[in-house]
C-alpha cells in the first residue's frame, strides 16, 4: 500500500517538475533555442486550423543569436511569420527565400530582471504543484489509516517517506532555478 502510494506520487511530482521545465524553457535567455518559438500557435490555410510552429515546420539554432524556421509547406511561410510577430514575445522574423530568420536581440539588464522574476514565479509554482501531491498523498494515508489499512506506525513511516520525496523534488526545482538565472545573467 505504501509503496503504491509513493510510487504515484512520485510519477505526479515528477510531472509537476516537467511541466514547469516546459514552462521555464519559453523564457528567453539572449540565446537562440527552438523552445522560443515551437509552442507559438499559427493559424494558417485561411485561418482554418490553428497549429504550433513546430508542427509546422522545422526549428534549429544556427548559432547562438540565430534561429532559422523551415516550413514543411513553404506556400505557409508568411503565415508563421504574422504568428510570431503577433505572438508578442519580442522576435521578428525575416523572410529569407523559404525559411525565416530569427535573430534574438541582446537582452539589457533591466529584462534580464524581469526574466528571472518571472521564472522564480513559474518555479513556485511548480512548488505549488508539488507541494500539492504531497498534500493529496499524506490525505490518502489519513484515509488508509481511517480505514484500518494500514496502521500508525506504518503511517508515520509514509508520511516521512512522502517529506522525503517533496525535499527532493523541491530541491530539483531549486537546482533549476539557480541553473536559468545563471543562464539568464550569462552576457
């Protein structure tokens, strides 16, 4: 029972990390990276269908100030290219025969400080998220306890083990941290 118990909350934690990785990755560092653009929603052949740019084409780093974009479909190119300039997020793309360029701009001080506000933010709360399966897990040993599952002893032990997990997982999310600041005050 215990064991069950934390195995699924170790497979949820660990999916409340990846998702804020995810998250994390679509804040710009003044380094090219498909992770920029591919989550970026395009509508394309007339608006019809609304698709990511990496379902759309081909995203890869020609140096670390460059992002070249391939379409799969090159009569969609100017499309993708309304998308992310529409996207808001400080990129402008150039058409250049059938790809587009993108070339990140130097990030100033000052936005560098906003970036890594906003990631500490996207980071508690993945914090949240894991805290939270903690909460779900020591709810469900109160219930196994209440039902005569399992017994106190054994409780104190899940519930210990269950911290274990959360200190490890929060300490994941630290060294994430500490890891896109680094990247983000890196000139």
């Amino acid at each position: 029972m215990i064991d069950a118990l934390l195995n699924s909350t170790r497979e949820r934690m660990k999916k409340a990390i990846e998702v804020t990785r995810v998250d994390l990755s679509s804040i710009r560092s003044g380094r090219a990276t498909p992770a920029l653009v591919e989550n970026i929603v395009v509508a394309v052949y007339g608006a019809t269908q609304h698709l990511k740019v990496m379902e759309l084409a081909t995203i890869s780093t020609v140096d670390s100030k460059t992002l070249v974009i391939s379409p799969y479909d090159p009569s969609i190119l100017a499309e993708i290219e309304r998308g992310i300039a529409a996207a808001n997020v400080g990129l402008n793309p150039v058409v250049d025969g059938e790809i587009l360029r993108i070339t990140i701009p130097p990030l100033s001080e000052e936005r560098r400080q906003d970036y890594i506000k906003l990631a500490r933010v996207k980071l508690e709360a993945g914090k949240v998220m894991v805290r939270g399966v903690r909460h779900d897990a020591m709810k469900e040993l109160d219930g196994a306890m209440a039902s005569k599952d399992v017994g106190e002893d054994e409780k104190k032990a899940g519930e210990k083990k269950v911290q274990e997990l959360t200190d490890e997982m929060i300490a994941e999310l630290e060294a994430m941290e500490a890891k896109k600041e680094a990247e983000l005050m890196q000139v």
